[in-house]
C-alpha cells in the first residue's frame, strides 16, 4: 500500500512554457502533501505544503505566482511551474501524507519528474 | 549552520564490510527521525524511522542521541545493492506545522 504516482516521468520544455505535474496517492486518502525540488548533488528541498481544499504554505524564497499548486482533492495535487525558465531545471518530487498519520509521520514519495527547460 | 548535516563521502567499502555513518541536526525541538535510501535518479524511500532507544533491522542499526543532537546508520554486511546516498531526514514542527527537511545525503559505494 501507499502508493504515490506522479505525472510526468520527464518533461523537456521550451523556456516561457507553462508545465503542470500531477501527484496522486493511489490507494490511500492524503489530507497534505508536499512538493520538493532537487537540484544535482544537493539535498531535497522543500517547496510548500499542500493542503486539500486550502492554500498552500510556502517556503521562503519559493514565488508562489511562478509555482502555483492545487490541491482539489484528498488523492489529488497539481504543481504548475509557469513561465519556466532553463534555472528552474530539476528533480521535483511530491510526498503525501496518510489520512491517518502514524506517530514517526511518515511520508511517502512519487517517483518525480525530471523537468528540463531548453 | 545547516539543520541536517550529513558527511556527503562518497564511501567506498568491500563488500561484506560493516559501514556507519552519522549526521548532526541543529533543531533541538526536532520530534521525528528517519534514514531514507535514495537512488541515482529515484525518490528517496524510507529505510527507517529512529527511535530513542535505537533501533534495529535486519542489517541495518539506527541509534540516536538527543543530547548530542546526531543520529547514526549501521550496516553489516553489506551487500552491493546497498550502494545508495542515504539520506538523514529530520521532522520539525514549526508554527503548528510539520515538515521533514533532509540532509544532503551520505553517497555509500560497496565494492565487489
């Protein structure tokens, strides 16, 4: 169980584009989710919080207007990258977070989606 | 001084040897502590949560230190498919909100 897909496996697009990425938790219902960026060499970090049926938290330095993120549903979150640019080339990844959360609050992670801005 | 710390190696070790590895977290309200895996080009995958009391399975030992603010991974005999970045994550609640933030990752090489 908890299963967490993302859409998109990998996207090359050209700079000025709009791509949006789909994150689904399969077969367990997810109050929040998160969405993480990667960059080559460096650690996951964080981006914001998505919780169903409210705004998403960013973290500083994270432009809300350039990513924006919806998340309509329990097993549902968007992140849409507009306007992308060849810097905002990376490794986003998204985790969702049971209906139930356990003590130790685990999260469990989609597979990503490689991004690459031409 | 970074929240998670981790010594990024790469870590060469023969196979069958016995490898740990710590990393250091600057949030002393920091609850929740977890070593995931991650694979070149993958998502990170959970490997194990640290307890107190530390923490054992199968090959791999998790212990922390609360005082000292340092969890540890032991691994015993390791195997070539344990060639992995394992990476120290810590769950912190800030502001009535939880988040995990990661170390950037211990890269383990083992060698035939």
């Amino acid at each position: 169980g908890a299963v967490v897909s993302q859409h998109p496996s990998w996207v090359i697009c050209k700079s000025g584009t709009s791509v949006k990425i789909e994150c689904r938790s399969l077969d367990f219902q997810a109050t929040t989710m998160f969405w993480y960026r990667q960059f080559p060499k460096q650690s996951l970090m964080l981006m914001a919080t998505s919780n169903e049926g409210s705004k998403a938290t960013y973290e500083q330095g994270v432009e809300k207007d350039k990513f924006l993120i919806n998340h309509a549903s329990l097993t549902l979150s968007t992140l849409t990258v507009t306007s992308a640019h060849p810097e905002d080339s990376s490794f986003y990844i998204c985790s969702a977070r049971d209906l139930i959360a356990g003590a130790y609050n685990e999260q469990f992670f989609g597979p990503g989606t490689r991004l690459t801005v031409l | 001084r970074k929240e998670v710390e981790q010594d990024p190696g790469p870590f060469n070790v023969p196979e069958g040897a016995t490898v740990a590895f710590n990393c250091t977290y600057s949030n002393s309200a920091s609850q929740s502590f977890f070593w995931y895996r991650q694979d070149c080009r993958k998502e990170p995958k959970l490997l194990m949560s640290v307890y107190s009391s530390g923490n054992e399975d199968g090959r791999f030992t998790a212990q922390l230190n609360r005082a000292s603010q340092y969890i540890s991974l032991l691994i015993r005999d390791s195997k070539l498919s344990d060639s992995a970045t394992y990476l120290c994550v810590v769950n912190t609640i800030r502001g009535g909100a939880d988040g995990l933030t990661f170390g950037k990752g211990t890269h383990l090489i083992i060698q035939p």
